[in-house]
C-alpha cells in the first residue's frame, strides 16, 4: 500500500485511544526495528510483559549518546536535524521518509479541522537544522494550502523590515510562529502604526515551538483581532505529540504515540485510559519512527490530562504544565515561569517578562516590558495589580515589579534560539 495512503487511513480511523490489539501490532512493529539500533540490542522477542518490563530511557541518557538510538547513519537519513541546544548540547535527530509522512500526515488531518481552504499561511518558524518550519511546509503541501517561509531572525535574508513587505504583498490568513517572536513582531509594528493595518485579514496566530498560557494567546488575540492557538506540542526527538483542535485546546495524537504518565506513585507507568490518573511526567513510545525509534522515553514535561472537549475529539486533551527543572525557590514559596506568565498577562498589556532572583532565592524582581504607545500613566497601578494577584494565587510577594523599554533579545526570538521559559529568569548575583 502507498504510505501516504496507509498513513491517512490509520490516522483518520482513530480518533479515540485506540485498543489493545492495535497499540500491540504496533508496538511489534517498533520493537522490531529497534532492535537494529545499538541501545536496544537484546531486547528478545516482543511481548506487552517485555515491553512493561523495559526500564524508561530518560532525555540525559538520550542526549548522552543520541547515534546510538539510531538504525540509520546521518548520511544514511532522508533528513538530518539537530534540537536547539536551548536545554544542553544539540541532539542529531536523522529521520527517513517513513518518519516525515507519519509525522506530516498525522497532523495535517488534524490542522484540517482549524484551517480554511483559501489560507495563505505565513510561517515565521525557523527552517534550517530543526524540522518545524519543513513541518509546516509539508502540512501545507498536503492540504493543497498557499503558504510562504519568512522567518525574521535569518540574518541576511528577511529581517523585520522585509517581512512587514511582505506581509502586505501576501496578505496572510494564519501566521505559525513562536510566542516569543509574536510578541518581538507585535511590539515593532504597534511602534509603527502599522498593528491595524496588518491585522487586516489575519483569521488566526499558531503556535507553537514553546510552551504558552491561555492568557497569553487571550491577549495576543486582543491585540491582532484573531484567534490564537496552541498548534502543536512535541519534540524534535519524539515529533509531534499533540495538535491543536477547533475549541483551542491540544489532543494526544494517541494513534502515532502509546503515552503513559509517571504519577510518582508505586505502580510505576501507566496508561492514559479514561478514568486513569491524569497528571504526571508524560513518558512517549512514538509508534511511526523509523530512522531512531524511542521506547518509553521520558519526556521530563509535567502534563494534566482532559476527557471531555466542546470539539468533539474523542482523544485526550493535555495541557503541559512545564518541567521540574523550571521550578524556581524564592521567599520560600515554590515558583515556575508559567505560573507567572499566568498573571502577567491577564493583568497586565505587557509584551514579555523576566523575572529576576538571587541565588540564595531572598529576592525576587519582576520586569515587564511595555508595549510601544502604551499608556505610562498607568503602569503604577497596573504593576500594584500585578503584585496582588501574585500574592493571592501563589503566595509571592515581589520585592519589586517595574516597566521597561525592551527585555534581552534572547526572550524573544523563539524556540530555535532559546529555551522559552528559562531564558525569562536572570538570576543575579546578589539581592539589589
């Protein structure tokens, strides 16, 4: 059978989490071809007990030795991706085309639901080393979909003055770019008059590339006058994980992956099945990899899982939560990145955030970087309010809160450069 063909049949045939009988052919299937690469030699015949009994890998592990993972050579791959390195050294991520058509299949009949016939889709995601702007490419190649790659930090070629060029002369429908560059892009065209102009026909902004908040994408949509969306959350080890649907929420793409959560409890991993436990760290078996198949690996996300979605897709919702390494300690309350984004933007019309702490976690500061032509008349109140709601939701009491002109470049210019919540800590040497 054509692999196009089979892949769109599969995909399409499960909407919900498929049954046992399934994930074991598949599971077969990828054991198999595990079996060729040199982390998995050993494994002996498949069964559901063997692959219960077989320990997670964790991303360390992975990253320490990531060729060895692999049944192809670089060389020998259709494509050859590295990760950001926003997290630690880059990891090489070959992929054959079995691995590209899965992956592109599986979420352009999801991005089908949310995307019109007539789009012009702008992508403004980075497209050399890591896969997501080829990603896009591809979903808009196999949805007959107009769509054009600009992204602006690509020195040399389309730059922010370009783009707003050719943002008139394209007139896009649905922008895909990274929260920190929609905010980098709103703040240059809000600085010149230009915001109104450009929004002009934009039915939807997805994202994708960093974790969000739905206050964020609230207030991002505020601003442009569209829908904003989660588009997709993955990896470039594991691919795509989950897609976006038409109430905004994210779906498991539960036929392309068997998921299984960590609760931290004594029964280990265990399933997603409705009624199960619905947090923990998410632990992946990607079931359509070819050129580095994963067993168990450990994604290091905190997830909370959903049933029940106004769309209508059967499959589980999720909605990352972040990683324990983002957990910050100050004044004795425990904090993350994302708990703060919560606020920041519900409260407040700030373009971006950094949060400031001593190593001893005695001082925390808050940074909010202020949208051009922005009322300054009312920032001291904005910044009480911000205060607040902190205390009231998480028990923190900043030691300061203030506005700025522009935050490091490094917070804005999205996942192919950093990680998005760490790069919004500074921590500094000693308490002001």
């Amino acid at each position: 059978m054509n692999i196009w063909r089979e892949a769109r049949q599969e995909t399409t045939a499960m909407p919900g989490v498929p049954g046992p009988e399934f994930y074991t052919r598949k599971l077969a299937a990828l054991w198999e071809r595990a079996s060729a690469a040199p982390a998995y030699r050993g494994l002996g015949p498949f069964s559901r007990a063997a692959f219960a009994a077989l320990p997670p890998t964790g991303r360390e592990e992975l990253k320490a030795r990531p060729m060895a993972f692999a049944t192809v050579p670089p060389g020998g791959a259709l494509r050859y991706y590295e990760t950001t390195g926003s997290t630690g050294t880059p990891t090489p991520t070959p992929r054959l085309a079995e691995d590209v058509i899965w992956n592109t299949v599986a979420v352009g009949e999801t991005w089908r639901e949310v995307l019109d016939g007539d789009e012009r889709i702008l992508s403004l995601m980075p497209s050399d080393v890591v896969p997501v702007g080829d990603l896009i490419a591809q979903v808009g190649d196999y949805l007959d979909l107009s769509h054009l790659r600009a992204y602006p930090f690509s020195t040399g070629i389309t730059g922010w003055d370009r783009l707003v060029e050719l943002w008139r002369g394209y007139r896009p429908t649905t922008v895909f770019l990274a929260p920190g560059v929609a905010l980098e892009w709103t703040r240059l065209v809000a600085g010149r008059e230009l915001l109104a102009e450009l929004a002009t026909g934009v039915r939807r902004l997805m994202l994708l590339g960093e974790v969000n908040t739905a206050p964020f994408r609230a207030r991002l949509g505020g601003w442009w006058g569209a829908d904003v969306l989660d588009a997709s959350y993955g990896s470039t080890e594991t691919g795509t994980l989950a897609t976006t649907c038409s109430a905004g929420r994210q779906h498991l793409l539960t036929a392309g992956t068997y998921f299984e959560l960590d609760t931290g409890g004594p029964e280990g991993l265990v399933g997603i099945d409705a009624g199960g436990p619905r947090a923990g760290q998410l632990v992946v078996t990607p079931l359509n990899s070819y050129a580095r198949p994963l067993l168990r690996l450990r994604t290091g996300d905190l997830v909370t899982l959903g049933d029940a979605c106004p769309c209508g897709r059967p499959s589980p919702t999720v909605t990352v939560r972040g990683r324990a390494s983002d957990l910050l300690r100050v004044h004795g309350v425990d904090l993350t990145p994302r708990e703060v984004e919560d606020v920041v933007f519900a409260v407040s019309e700030a373009t971006g955030y950094l949060i400031e702490v001593d190593a001893a976690g005695s001082f925390a500061g808050l940074l909010l970087e202020r949208l051009p032509g922005a009322d300054r008349s009312a920032e001291a109140a904005t910044a009480e309010e911000v205060r607040r709601v902190t205390k009231e939701r998480l028990g923190l009491s900043w030691d300061r809160v203030a506005f700025v002109n522009a935050l490091p470049q490094l917070t804005k210019s999205g996942a192919s450069q950093k990680s998005w919540k760490r790069s919004n800590i500074r921590v500094l040497e000693e308490a002001p």
